[in-house]
C-alpha cells in the first residue's frame, strides 16, 4: 500500500529551548509541503516540549510525542515506526534545513527509485547560524551508485565523509522497515549513524549522493560528541569490530587497517583527552594498551612528511606505532590538566 504522505521529517528532541523554534521553522518553510513532522521529546525538563505543542497547534503536519528520557537511539528508532512517509529525513533539534531540502532530493528519490539520497551538508558555528552567516554550494553533481557497484564505489563514499551522518539523506522507509534497518541503541554518545549508514551500503538497491549542499549543522562546544563519556570507548572497539566486517564483506578488508583503523585510533586517544581529569594517569595508560594489545599498526603505518596542521595527528601514530604507551598517557594527563 502505498503512503499518502511523501515524506516524514523525524526531530528527536531533548533541552532544545534555545535553538529548537529555527529547527521547526525551518522544515515548515520547506518548498515542499506534502510532509509530516514528528516532534518526540526525549524527557526534556526545559520548555520544549510546550514550544512542540504551540507549533501543533498551529500546524495540522506536526505530530508531538512525548516520552521519559531513553536517548538519541531510541527516540529516532520510535520515529521510524511512527512515521507513515514514502522517505524518511532526520533533522537534530538544534540544526537547519535549507529551503529546497525535501523538494530537490524527493525528486531525485522518485526520479531513480533510490533507496537513499545523500546530499551535501555544511557546519557552521553557533554564531554564524544565529547571523546567518553561511553559505550553502548548489552547484554539486548528482551521481547514481547501483548495487552492482557497491564495492567499487564504497571506499571512496566512506573516505569523503558520506556514510557517516542520518541528517543528510532521505531514506525509503520500506527500505528501513524491510530490513530492519534501525539504530542500535547500545550506542549513547556517538558511532550510532555511522554503523547504520555502513550496514546500510550493504543493502540498497540504488544510492544517490547529490553533492549540493541543503543540511546546517550547527557546530557548538556543547555536543555529546565533545563529552568523555568512558562506556564510549568499549562501544568504539565494538564499531571498529563491526565496521571491519562491514569492510571484509565488501571485498576491502585490507585498506580499513591501512585507513580507517588509523582514524579510529586517533579518535579513542582524543577521546580519552576529552576527560578533562576523569581519568588518573594509570588508567589512561591502561586504556592505551588495551587498544594497543587489540590493534597492532606497526608493520603498516609509516611516519611521512606532513602540514603542520597534521603533525599532531602523525606524532601520536608514530608514537602509538612504537609502543610509547606511558608517553602518549602523559601528554593526555598533562592536557587534562592544564
């Protein structure tokens, strides 16, 4: 049976007084008005959700749900089975749609069949989204990506940041439903997209990225994702374990410990210097050697000239790669509590 409504916007929400009226704004300005809204409060103890049920009132597309605190996982995974839209599109409660969003991408939805359309998004900092001072590309490329192309095409997808984000696609819903295609609520703070979209490329039928830009995402210091939270670092070895399965099925096993592993590497010792003195000097360097005595890059990672900019990320490596474990938990100490 097919869906009457086009598309379901899903915003989970949580404490978003303060930026969440632009978010709605912003998907009620659309182009495009055949879409329903979902609004699910995750428990917020601000105002949010009586600025949800203000807007609903107002506006017959806006559905509000409200729930006890569960997480971002949760929330979204309650969505998917709420909504009754053709696609589904996700916006964070504190972020932009540009104008054009649903309608453009709809089109190249129906117009190929697609499963998932990806489209170009940008950050901008707190203080250039509330002047609106950004500017969005349209001048990008479409380009269409078929099931027999999967393997050649994924590395390049995964290299350019294009499988790391829900913001920025719409996605069939009975492709989701079908497949059972949702979050893995395990995931508190963070990896939760990428493990979907990755487990998603083994699936689709047809993938359309469209380089123009339509998502903003507004970039403050406040993100969970710039929190140390220390479940997040076992949930880190659990994404690398699945993300290299993901990889092998994909016939390109070898290069995930040439490339990604090495940015999974940097991102669990960044993450450890997130804590800010939550962690004592002993048990930072008992968190590096379990990431050492699990992944080995010795025999792969070589020191190579470098900018100034990538210095830092290369000094940690080559010092990961010769075994400076108490080096490297001194420098995070020393970080921690300067």
């Amino acid at each position: 049976m097919q869906s009457s409504t086009k598309i379901s916007v899903i915003m989970p929400i949580y404490n978003a007084e303060v930026y969440l009226g632009k978010a709605i704004d912003s998907v009620l300005e659309q182009s495009f008005v055949d879409f329903e809204l979902l609004l699910l409060d995750d428990g917020s103890h601000d105002d949010s959700l009586r600025i949800c049920k203000e807007y609903a009132a107002k506006d017959g597309r806006i559905k509000v749900y409200h729930q006890d605190n569960h997480g971002l996982c949760y929330t979204r995974n309650r969505g998917i089975r709420l909504a009754t839209g053709e696609y589904i599109a996700f916006i964070d409660n504190d972020d932009l749609f540009d104008k054009d969003l649903l309608k453009d991408n709809y089109k190249i939805a129906k117009d190929n069949d697609a499963d998932i359309v990806k489209f170009g998004y940008i950050f901008a900092t707190d203080d250039k989204v509330n002047r609106h001072e950004y500017f969005l590309k349209k001048t990008g490329d479409v380009q269409i990506i078929t099931s027999a192309q999967r393997d050649k095409e994924f590395f390049s997808m995964f290299a350019n940041n294009r499988l790391i984000f829900v913001w920025d696609a719409l996605f069939k819903r009975d492709f989701i439903i079908r497949n059972s295609f949702f979050f893995d609520e395990e995931y508190k703070h963070g990896h939760e997209d990428i493990d979907l979209c990755e487990r998603m490329w083994l699936s689709y039928h047809i993938f359309v990225y469209n380089a123009n830009e339509y998502y903003i995402h507004r970039d403050y210091t406040e993100s969970t994702s710039n929190k140390f939270y220390p479940d997040n670092i076992s949930l880190t070895f659990k994404l690398i374990e699945t993300e290299h399965n993901v990889f092998n099925q994909l016939n390109c096993g070898s290069q995930y410990w040439d490339y990604c592993l090495q940015k999974r590497i940097l991102y669990l010792i960044k993450y450890i210097s997130l804590s800010r003195g939550g962690l004592p000097l002993e048990n930072i360097r008992d968190v590096l050697r379990q990431i050492r005595s699990k992944y080995d890059i010795s025999s792969r990672y070589k020191m190579q000239a470098c900018s100034v900019r990538e210095f830092e990320k290369k000094t940690i490596l080559f010092l990961y790669q010769k075994r400076f474990i108490k080096i490297i938990s001194l420098i995070i100490w020393l970080k921690n509590h300067m």
